[in-house]
C-alpha cells in the first residue's frame, strides 16, 4: 500500500513540475548531424530505462514471492551450489548491452565526422576560431568576417576549421552537432549543415575563465538567396578588419556582433598555415567571386 502511494505521489509531482520545463536544445535537431546525435542519446535513454524497469519489476517481484511471511516459521531453505545457466544469463546481457551501445556509438561517430551527404554542393568553409570571450567567424570564400554571430546557407554542407587564439575551447551549436575542441596548436575540424531555417544559439562548451559563460554566438541558418543577399549586404556596408583591429578585438573581454570585409586569415593564419597559404586562400575566396 505505501509503494503504491509513493509511485503515484511521484508521478503527480513529475507531471506537476515537467511541463514547465523547457525541451533540451540537443533533442531538437535541425540538420542531419544532430539528428545522428539526438537518435543515439534515444537509444541510450531507451536501452538504460528498459534495464531499470526490468530491474525495479523482478525487485518487486522477488520481495514479494519471499518474504518472511510467506514461508512457515520452521521453514529452512535448501542449500544450493549454484546456477550455470542463471551466471550466464546475468553475464551475457551486461556484455550484449554494452556491445549494442558500442556499435550504435562507433557508427554515429563515423557518421557525424564525415561531411553530410545528401547535398549537391561543396562544404562552406568557415574558419572558427576562439578568443577570451569572443568568437571570431571567417569566410574565405566570401571574403568577409564576422564576430560572434554567423549567417550560413540551408541544405549547404558547413565545414568550420577550429582553432584558439587564447585557451582551449569548445565550439558547440546544440541543434545542429556534436562539440569539439577549438586549441592553439591544431585546426580541428568539425562538419555540420542546417536542413530548417532559423535562430540557433551557439557557445562555449568548456570553461575558459570568469568570462567564458557569457562568450555565446548566434547561427542564423537561411535560404540560399538570402545568404547571398547578406552577404551582398555585408560587402556593400561594412568595414575592413585590419591587423591593428583584429589585435583589439583579441583582448580579453566581452563584444557585441561585429561584421567586416576581408579576413585575419591573411595577416594571422591559422595553426600550421603559413602566410602565403593565408594569402592564397584569401584570393582563392576573391576569384571564387569573380565572373
């Protein structure tokens, strides 16, 4: 009688407190990676709720059919040496679990490294990299470069080169992939696309100092011609970044969005890039523009 009460006490103050809770970011995918991602923590939840349920059912089944009060009080159990079959099954089923997750894990992994497939055109690439407390966006081949915020195309594979301009970050948009680490030393990097149109909110996954919860970007993810027009936009209003102000915008502390023409990829590659590759990627974005 007190089990069930307790069972229904707890239902109703989860169906009281649920509701207003908002959903996770990582089980509301917009792209095929986060989907891949979003699909394997299912399974887990699934797999590891159906070993607790299967659990708590033969607990209650077991302390019931014996308890004290079933049995005589002369009753002596019979002396037992044990059960092949039962230590079998109680070793194979951890092993199958675990051999299930581990293959549904190193398939999603595959999966999710490689570009998307799928999609008639060639990654964008977008050289992300991360300063205290500020992300720094540029595009070779638009020639252009934003901070803190990104415009990225629909059904476009994304393919970001990460790296760090202070202490090791990680670049995370929960609705659209997995995280990976942005360091000094490396590029990492890390394919994703957006199949819906929208607002997704970007971050710093990894602590980085006092400031590093506040060093958030946001992704706006638009059709074609509207990434098009932006950038259109963008190339008619904005600024050029030149080293002087890239150097300012590396000091620690905290900025708005900011959008300028031209890359630091020429005057500040990236980790293993010398400066004439910088520069050839730079014209490469340049002539990709040209008729």
């Amino acid at each position: 009688m007190k089990l069930r009460w307790t069972i229904i006490a707890i239902t109703l103050v989860f169906s009281t407190l649920l509701p207003g809770c908002q959903p996770l970011k990582v089980l509301d995918p917009k792209g095929p990676q986060a989907r891949t991602t979003a699909n394997v923590i299912w399974i887990s939840i699934g797999t590891m709720a159906l070993v607790v349920i299967v659990v708590i059912i033969l607990y209650a089944f077991i302390i019931r059919k014996y308890r004290a009060s079933n049995q005589s009080e002369d009753y002596e159990p019979p002396y037992i040496e044990g059960s092949l079959k039962l230590e079998i099954v109680w070793t194979a089923i951890p092993v199958l679990i675990v051999a299930f997750l581990s293959f549904v894990t190193i398939i999603s992994t595959f999966k999710v490294e490689a570009v998307p497939e799928g999609y008639s055109k060639e990654p964008l690439v977008i050289y992300a990299s991360s300063s205290n407390w500020k992300w720094h966006f540029s595009y070779p081949e638009e020639d252009i470069e934003t901070v803190n915020y990104l415009y990225i195309p629909t059904n476009r594979p994304i393919q970001f080169k990460l790296y760090s301009y202070g202490p090791i970050s990680s670049f995370w948009i929960p609705q659209l992939g997995g995280q990976k680490y942005a360091m000094a030393d490396m590029v990492n990097t890390l394919n994703l696309a957006a199949d819906i149109p929208g607002e997704y909110t970007g971050r710093n996954a990894n602590f980085t100092g006092e400031g590093f919860a506040e060093q958030t970007f946001s992704v706006n993810a638009v059709s074609p011609k509207e990434y098009d027009e932006w950038v259109d936009e963008v190339k008619e209003t904005a600024k050029p970044i030149t080293e002087v102000k890239f150097n300012e915008l590396l000091e620690p502390g905290h900025l708005g969005q900011s959008t300028f023409i031209g890359t630091h990829l020429g005057f500040s590659p990236p980790p293993g890039v010398s400066d004439s590759n910088s520069n050839n990627m730079n014209m490469e974005g340049m002539n990709h523009e040209m008729p």
